[in-house]
C-alpha cells in the first residue's frame, strides 16, 4: 500500500515567527514562553497533518529559523559571514538574469525572518546543540501521543550544507569533521524511534555549478555521499530517508540537472528511502530512469506528487497516476507518496505557496494516493 509523507518544512505561525525574529535579533524574549509556543506549533502542525491524512508526520522545522541555517546552534567552529558570495543557482541567473533581479527582489522582501547568510567553518567542528535537539525531540513525540499519529521523521542538515571550510587543511577532512558532529544529531534521531531524514538539496546543486567542471562535480559528489555515510555508520538505513531536490522554488529550472545524473550517487547512501523531486514540470519524465535502473530490494522511493513551487493545488487522479507510475515500476509497497520539497525552508511570513493552498495540496496528495491504492487492487 502507498503510503503518504512530506519532505519536512511547513510554514510557521505569525506569532511564533514574531517571537523568532526577536531572539535572532538578540532581543529579550521569554525562553519559557517562547519554548511554550514552540511545543504548541509542533503539536498544531502534526494534528493537521494527521487531519489530512497523512501517515509519516514531521514536526514541520517549526524551531528551526531554517532548514540549513539552524546548524549555527548546534554545531562549535561555525560562524556567519554576511556578504560572502555563495554559488546559488548561479546557471540559472546568468541565462535569466531579469527573472532573477526581480525573483531575489521579491524575496529579500517576502518576509523572512532573518537573511540565509552564509556560514564558514573558522575552527574545530563539535556537535553543541544537545539541549535544543532534545528539545525538538520531546516535542515532537508529545504532539505524535495527543494526535495520534503512528509515525514520524525528523530532518537534519547534510554534511555538505555546513557551510565552507576555512580551518581544516582539505574539502575531505572538513567534511568528514562535520560528519562525526552531526553523527550526534543522526543517532539521537533514530534512537528516539523517529525516521531521520537528511536534506542534501546541496549535493544536486553541485552538478550545476557553472564553476565546476565535471570531474569536479563527480568528485564532490562522491565526498558528500563518503560524509553521509561516515557520519550513518551503525545507523540501521532502514530508519534513514535521503532527500535532494533542486535547490530553489519558482523558476525556469533549465539548469536543473536530471535525474540520472544525480541517482546513482542517491542510490550510494546508507539510507533506506529516496525522496526527490518529481512533480515539477522539468522532471515529471524522469520517472522512466527507473525502469531502466534496477532498484536495491533494501531501498524505497518517495517521490514528490505535488510541488511546493505553485499555488496550484494537483487534481487527485493526477496524483494517482504519478503514483501509479511508479507503483507498477518497484511496486506499491515500495513507494511513498510525498511533496517535491518542504513548504518554507526558511522562517517566513509569506512563504510562496500559502498555507491554507498548501493544506489542500496535502489533502489531495492523500486522496491521490487512495484513488492509487485502489486502482493498483483492481
């Protein structure tokens, strides 16, 4: 049977952000009240989506100022670096440089709580964020007992995602430091009966780096799935999800690279599930990569049935057909309905797809994957 899931990300309430972005600003706010509403948000979120039936919840990030830039807190040896120039869809700017003028535009001014500055490794890399992961932890399996919920995952950063080395004598032996930190976050993950799901949205962009060339792109690819693997030892793969999409919401994606190019190193994690972008006009095709490549009998697809980049809520028998496609590729019992991405990777007050659209989207993904279970019985 096709179960049903999402990559993570859900978009905060306005009250919690407001009480964010006066702490991230070094504001005095109430750590009981603030952790207060935090547990409040993770129990919200987790009831909806048991509302909208799904099946593998997630605390939505609702602590996180970001699904990458939370690792400041919980990781020694970091620090942001406002004004460094970070390689960021740069293929994609320079073929539509007037799309993108006004796309950043918008999105400096869209609501975030805090810019995603890009961070630096500056010295030894240690896992500091215990209390806080704890925390994240506690919550989210007293929101699971009040709802009702049987299952749930918890997203963590990839190696690659902590920024860029400036202490450490090469690219490896940073980010196998890195790796030995989050080995931390990981284990606890699992350990507390949660499926981890790591977010390496990093590892496709990598393949298209204008300012790398092929061997390099290989390369580094290969580093950041030797990471994730060194920081996995002992983590049983059938509790781990991997999850990498492209990196940006709205845009024309040309530059995307395809999915056979990004797969067989997805196929060299350690982790039992792959979630992936599927949904998006660029890469709805690239279900027939499947047929193709043989899927490990230990390994389960989660691919993404609707997109977090339109407001446009997906028919439901739209929905049962990607899933459908899938099914009849590895088998329904194989497969795990999900979305492209998270809904507000970042904290915001006008993520792009609106909340209340998004639910809907949950609600038909759902539906989608009834209407896929029946079908596939006939």
């Amino acid at each position: 049977m096709i179960r049903t899931t999402h990559v993570g990300s859900l978009p905060r309430p306005h009250d919690l952000l407001d009480l964010m972005k006066a702490r991230l600003a070094g504001q005095a706010v109430d750590k009981a009240a603030y952790e207060r509403r935090v547990r409040s948000a993770v129990e919200e979120a987790v009831r909806k989506q048991v509302e909208c039936g799904i099946d593998i919840v997630a605390d939505g990030e609702q602590s996180k100022p970001g699904f990458f830039t939370y690792i400041r807190e919980r990781l020694t040896g970091i620090e942001p670096r406002p004004g460094k120039k970070v390689a960021f869809f740069d293929a994609e700017r320079q073929a539509f440089p007037e799309y993108y003028e006004e796309y950043l535009k918008r999105a400096m001014t869209g609501g975030s709580i805090a810019p995603a500055v890009p961070i630096v490794c500056t010295g030894p890399v240690t896992y500091k964020g215990e209390e806080a992961l704890r925390r994240d932890i506690a919550n989210l399996k007293a929101a699971m007992a009040a709802t009702g919920a049987k299952a749930a995952f918890m997203p963590s950063v990839a190696p690659s995602g902590v920024g860029s080395n400036e202490h450490y004598k090469s690219d490896d032996e940073f980010f196998f430091a890195v790796a030995d930190a989050l080995r931390t976050e990981y284990k606890a993950i699992v350990d507390a009966g949660l499926y981890l799901q790591i977010d390496d949205p990093f590892m496709t962009d990598n393949f298209s780096d204008p300012a790398l060339d092929d061997q390099q792109r290989r390369r580094f690819a290969e580093i950041h799935v030797e990471a994730i693997n060194h920081a996995l030892r002992g983590i049983p793969a059938e509790k781990v999800r991997f999850h990498t999409c492209y990196g940006i919401n709205e845009g024309p994606r040309v530059h995307d690279p395809a999915l056979g190019t990004v797969a067989p190193y997805m196929l060299k994690v350690n982790a039992g599930a792959l979630s992936f972008e599927a949904a998006n006009a660029r890469h709805e095709h690239e279900y027939h990569y499947w047929e193709g490549t043989k899927l490990p009998d230990d390994k389960v697809l989660i691919p993404g049935v609707i997109t977090h980049a339109s407001n446009i809520v997906e028919h439901p028998e739209l929905i049962a057909e990607r899933l459908g496609r899938f099914a009849r590729i590895v088998g329904a019992e194989r497969v795990i309905a999900s979305a492209d991405c998270g809904f507000s990777s970042q904290a915001t007050y006008r993520p792009e797809v609106h909340p209340k659209v998004m639910w809907a989207k949950f609600q038909a993904m759902t539906e989608g994957a009834r209407l896929a279970n029946a079908q596939l019985r006939r």
